[in-house]
C-alpha cells in the first residue's frame, strides 16, 4: 500500500484547451478521424504507412539511440515489483514500483501501445521520454530514471513525488492570505526549474500551476513534459499560452511568458476587470487562433498599464511590477530570460536563516538554502557556478 499522504508523478494529466484555424491549412494531412482535435504532432522521426503500434518509438530521431536507460524488449517486472495504482492520466496509469534490487520506490507510468494508435498519442509518449531523457538531475525537476519498452507495452520509470499536493492547491488554500515573500520562494524554485531544463535544451511549453509538485520537504518538483519541444501546433493551457503560439512561433521564450502568468496568480491581480476577466472567467466554446491571440496581447497592454495596487500580496507586501511586466511582453525577445536570475529572487536569500519546518512558513531564503543542501556534491560549472553564487 502506498504510504499516507497524496502521491504524484508525471501522471500526463493534459489539462489543455483545444482551438480552431481561423483558415484550413492546406499544407497539413487532414485527420484520419474527422472531429477529433489532433494534438501537437512531434516530427522527430519518420512513419511509413506500414508502420505498426508494435514498432519501437525510441529507435532514433530525438532520443538518443543507444541510451542505457531504455531497456528494449525487456519486461519491467524483472527489475521492479509493481504495486498499488496512484492513478489514471491522459496516456497511461501510473504504480507504486520497487526496486528489487535496492527496495527503492518509483512510480511507473504504463502505456499501452494499442491506445498509441493514434500517430498523435504516440508522438506525445515519445517527446515525453526524449526531452527527459535528455534533462540531468535537478531537484526541482521530476527526474526519469528509465524506459522500458516491448511489442505492446511502454513503461516510464519516474521519480516518486510523495508530498502535499500540486501548487495550485498550495495556492487555493491560501489565495487571500499569501505573501510577497512566500512567492519568491516560490517562484524562485520555478524559475530553477525552467533555468534548468532550458540549459538542457528543453522547452516545456505547457507550464502550469498543477505541473509544480511539492514534494515532502517542501521543494517544488516540475513534471509533465509531453508536450516539450513539440512543433507545428497550438498546444498549452489557457491563460499560460504565449501570443506568439497562435501563430506557431515558439521558443524557450514561451515559457517565460508562463512564468509571468504563474507570477501574476500570487498577486491581487483580480482588482484589474480586464485581467480579471482573462485570467478567471472560462472561456465558452473554442475560440479561434486569433482570438485567443488577441486575449493574451490585451493581456500584456493590461499588465503594462494597470495601477500598482494589482501587484501586491493578499497577504502583505509586493511581486516587483517590473519582474511581471518583464515577463508578459508581447515580442518574445523583449522578455526576460531563464538565462540569468532576477535580483527579486536572488536577494530573498539570507544563509543565517534556519531551515524551514513546513511549506506553510515556506519563504525564499529557506528554499534556496535547502536547495544548496540538495546540490551538495554536485560540481557545477559555467553559467550553474554563477546562478549558485547568486542563490547561497
């Protein structure tokens, strides 16, 4: 039985909107089944039309050919005892696994191959895998350890994220009563997260407040990465999609445009109408590309002109205007960059404080000095050498 307290691993919960082309584009197959929204092809590797769902999806393009990691027509029960289910996502469920040699716990994420029939789902699987694959072990990223694959069946071996819920229902619990400096520890953790995987190459692309998992020290776990690095369709969670996405221009950028977004949730950014109206009220129906587009760039004149009240905490004191506004610009090269970390969240840090008890007293120097506690061992070097330096 899994122990007490709520589980989470990259489950592949898509919690995303679907939009449609203001004009057909001719230069795109049509759906093989009419009505169905397609979802972020990814074109890292070639089908033939002969092709099976028996056949592997790890054997080139994106993901490393010869990774030890992936263990090819070899059963997952070899290593690892399967135990009790922690759930059901979008492409597969997930289970308690143990090591049999070690008795170290894991969550691993089943898919079936017969449900990857869809071109589409299995390309989701396989940028999933690849972009993981390809991220070294950080503690705020939710690490995948390996995949095992057969004729019928994917397995993906993942970090188990034991704790207190997603940082959405971190933030529900306490919308009216968060502070400025709850939220730069916050968002310092996310901001590492992203710094990290951009640096591997990776661009997320659907950065949300439930992809942010707390694990049970109180450190945030970023999870999800099915649609990382996917190209050639819309494809992300309203109000967390960039304006340049509705016209398939998409960058590490994109991200930082979420950030913003994540950001403005910790501020009273409701006391605005008309982010008020974009961020809360849901949208009806299935707005079209230029819709949507026109939403986020009203989105970003409304950041950059509301009145200062709109960036302080319920709880006391303020998110920096000029962090948030640096975030949600409309032209992807005026925004700020993962690249180096704003002084907002470096200054939280104070090495004399004590470590903290729980995510309820949560605040920003506690975290970055749990987080150089993590790294400890670690020889980091170039750019990593310099963002240490900032957070300790």
């Amino acid at each position: 039985m899994p122990p007490s307290g709520s589980c989470h691993c990259l489950s592949g919960l898509f919690n995303l909107m679907t939009f449609k082309s203001d004009k057909p584009d001719k230069s795109r197959q049509p759906a093989k089944r009419p009505g169905r929204p397609r979802i972020c092809p990814r074109r890292l590797r070639s089908h033939s039309k002969e092709s099976t769902v028996s056949e592997s999806i790890f054997g080139g393009g994106g993901c490393r050919h010869n990774d030890p990691r992936v263990y090819r027509g070899r059963n997952i029960t070899a290593d690892f005892e399967l135990g009790e289910p922690l759930g059901r996502g979008f492409s597969g469920s997930v289970f308690i696994a143990k090591r049999k040699a070690t008795g170290e716990r894991f969550a691993a994420k089943r898919i079936d191959k017969k449900s990857m029939a869809d071109k589409d789902a299995s390309d989701l699987v396989f940028s999933e895998a690849a972009a993981m694959l390809r991220i070294e072990p950080h503690p705020n990223v939710c690490r995948l350890y390996e995949v095992y694959e057969n004729d019928v069946t994917v397995w993906l071996v993942l970090e188990l994220i034991e704790g207190e819920g997603d940082l959405h229902a971190w933030l529900q619990r306490r919308r009216k009563t968060v502070t400025a400096e709850q939220a730069a520890g916050i968002i310092a953790q996310v901001w590492r997260a992203v710094q990290h995987i951009h640096r591997a190459g990776v661009v997320h692309r659907d950065l949300k407040l439930e992809h942010f998992i707390f694990a049970k020290n109180g450190v945030l776990k970023l999870i999800d990465f099915g649609f990382a690095n996917t190209q050639g369709r819309i494809c992300g969670t309203h109000p967390y999609v960039a304006p340049e996405v509705y016209v398939n221009a998409c960058g590490a950028k994109t991200d930082m445009w979420s950030i913003g977004i994540i950001a403005l949730l910790f501020t009273k950014c409701y006391v605005d109408p008309v982010i008020r109206e974009i961020i809360f009220e849901p949208l009806k129906g299935r707005p079209s590309r230029q819709h949507s587009r026109i939403r986020a760039l009203k989105l970003a004149n409304a950041v950059a002109t509301c009145r200062p009240e709109v960036f302080e905490c319920p709880g006391g004191g303020a998110i920096p205007s000029e962090f948030i506004r640096g975030l949600l610009v409309e032209h992807p090269p005026a925004r700020l960059s993962s690249s180096s970390t704003p002084y907002w969240i470096a200054e939280q840090v104070h090495p004399e404080t004590d470590r903290f008890t729980s995510i309820d007293t949560l605040t920003g120097c506690e975290v970055m000095i749990l987080l150089a506690e993590l790294d400890a061992g670690d020889a980091p070097s170039g750019p990593r050498m310099e963002a240490e330096r900032l957070y300790c």
